[in-house]
C-alpha cells in the first residue's frame, strides 16, 4: 500500500462518518453509553479498593507490657519485635502517653472523669503500637508477639496483645470479597460493550450492503474495500471514548467538589489526578471495540 493509497483511506474513512448520518450518531451514542455505565462501575470499585486498601493500612497491633518490665527488659523486647521481617514499623507508647491519648480521644466528659488519675497513679501499662508490610499477616505476628514469653520465662513482658480479633479476620474476608465482585462486575461489562458496540457497527455495515457488493464486483480488492471501513470505525469508537471519559471526568470532578465539605467523604474519593490512566485504557478500548466491530462484520460481506 503505498502512501497516498493510505491517505484515501484515511480520507474516506473520515467523510463516511458525514455521510451515513444518523447511523454513524447511532453507533457513537451505543459507545458512549456502553462505556459510560462500564467507566461508572470503574470508578466506583477503584474507590471502594481505595477505601478498603485504607482500612487494612490502618490495622495496628497493641502489646501490652506487664508493670514489672523494666527498661532493659522493654528494649530487648522492642529489638526482637523490630527485628520481625513482617513489621515495618514499631513505637513505644508509655503509660504517660497512653492516658494522654486516652484522655483525648474522650473529649471533654472524658477530661473531666479522668482527672483524678495523674503519673503517680496512672491504671494504665506501658505499650508498643507495631505496624506490618501486609495487613493480612496481622493474626501471625500477634501470635510471635504473645510467644516472646516463652522465651522470656523468667520474667514474661507481654501481658496482652491487642488487634481487633475476629473484626480484623472479617474486615479482610469483606475487603477480599469487594475487590473480587468489582473485578467480576467490571469484566462482564466491558464484555457486554463490546458485543453491544460491535453489534450496533455491524448494523451500520449491513446497511451498506450494497455499496459493499458493488465494489467488490467491479474488482475492488477486500483490502481496498475493507480500510475505509476500519478507518470508520476506529474513529468512532475513538470519538465514542473521548466523549464519555469527557463526561465522566467531569462529572466525577464536580461530584468530589460537592461534597468537599464533608471531610469524611472527602478524603474516601481518590483525586482525578490519580485516575487518568484509567481514562486512557477506556479511550483504547473504545478504539479496538470499533476496530474489533469493523473487522468482524467486514468479514461476512468481503464474501461476495
């Protein structure tokens, strides 16, 4: 094919969009559409991970030392827990820190109730707040913490390790089990819009059956007859693509503006910025879909 026989291709791709009108709008709308209700259920398992992901990193475990561990005892313990290869990060927490923060997070009423309890009789035990690489191994490293008083026999210096058990098992079994059903949901619609686009494309070949069967009877090579045709439908499905990522973004754009007050909800929505790529994969799509369309229904006509 030589240069200028592509340019004609490309050029008579472009003009039968103008001219089958109505089909052509036709075959846009059913892109839009499709992926306009398959961006939607994108974004929002992108954010229901995002929310999920955020709730497994705020997963922490609490050990508690028991009140006669003094401060040689406390930072070996501290060493060996540090040296875990699943724990990414370890604090200490004092007994004087502990009832600050408890304190705190009681607000007023709790100020008031607590004011009785200073450093001399503070009720409550030096701790470590330990943080892991990968929330799922919380469970594991709570049982290593508690068998440090195995090998502390003498003087055993964890009286409890705290994480949520049970809650943080279901927590990771419902996280678990959105991401599968978003990834479920996400696949069987970009399948649906493609035989949906792919169908509404064959209609608009078939109405020009004809025009086809002539071509190809005043010799016209399939390839000839084939690369307007696939031209046509490549700028569809990526005129389709560009509308509704369009759409979308800015939809998604105002809706986080919204409700930019609501600081909770807020901070749940992941930023615009961070979803882009997501609007480039659905502007490929919408180009191989056409392109996919095109090529199937070519296929049945070039038999002539």
């Amino acid at each position: 094919m030589t240069f200028n026989t592509f340019l004609r291709h490309l050029r008579e791709g472009a003009k039968n969009i103008f001219r089958n009108g109505w089909m052509s709008v036709a075959s846009i709308i059913s892109i839009i559409v499709s992926l306009f209700i398959l961006g939607v259920f994108i974004l929002l398992v992108l954010n229901v991970n995002a929310l999920a992901d955020k709730a497994d990193k705020q997963v922490q475990i609490r050990a508690y030392l028991n009140l006669n561990v003094d401060q040689k005892l406390r930072e070996t313990v501290q060493k060996e827990i540090a040296a875990m290869p699943e724990v990414s990060k370890i604090d200490f927490i004092s007994k004087e820190q502990g009832l600050d923060d408890f304190r705190n997070s009681m607000g007023d009423e709790g100020k008031e109730l607590l004011e009785g309890f200073d450093k001399d009789n503070n009720p409550l035990p030096d701790a470590f707040k330990i943080e892991v690489y990968e929330p799922t191994t919380v469970p594991f490293v709570a049982k290593k913490i508690e068998a440090l008083n195995t090998s502390h026999a003498d003087q055993q210096p964890i009286m409890k390790v705290k994480y949520g058990k049970g809650t943080i098992e279901t927590l990771f079994k419902v996280t678990r089990m959105v991401r599968n059903i978003g990834f479920v949901f996400v696949a069987g619609l970009a399948v649906m819009s493609m035989f949906l686009i792919s169908n509404t494309i064959r209609v608009t070949i078939l109405a020009r059956r004809r025009e086809i069967g002539i071509m190809k009877l005043v010799g016209a090579t399939n390839t000839f007859i084939r690369w307007p045709f696939f031209v046509e439908g490549t700028l569809i499905g990526l005129i389709g693509s560009i509308i509704t990522v369009a759409i979308l973004f800015v939809g998604y754009d105002r809706l986080a503006a919204s409700i930019g007050s609501d600081f909770t909800l807020q901070m749940s929505l992941l930023p615009v910025s961070a979803l882009w790529q997501w609007g480039g994969l659905l502007v490929v799509l919408g180009v191989l879909i056409g392109m996919w369309g095109t090529t199937l229904s070519m296929r049945k006509f070039l038999k002539v």
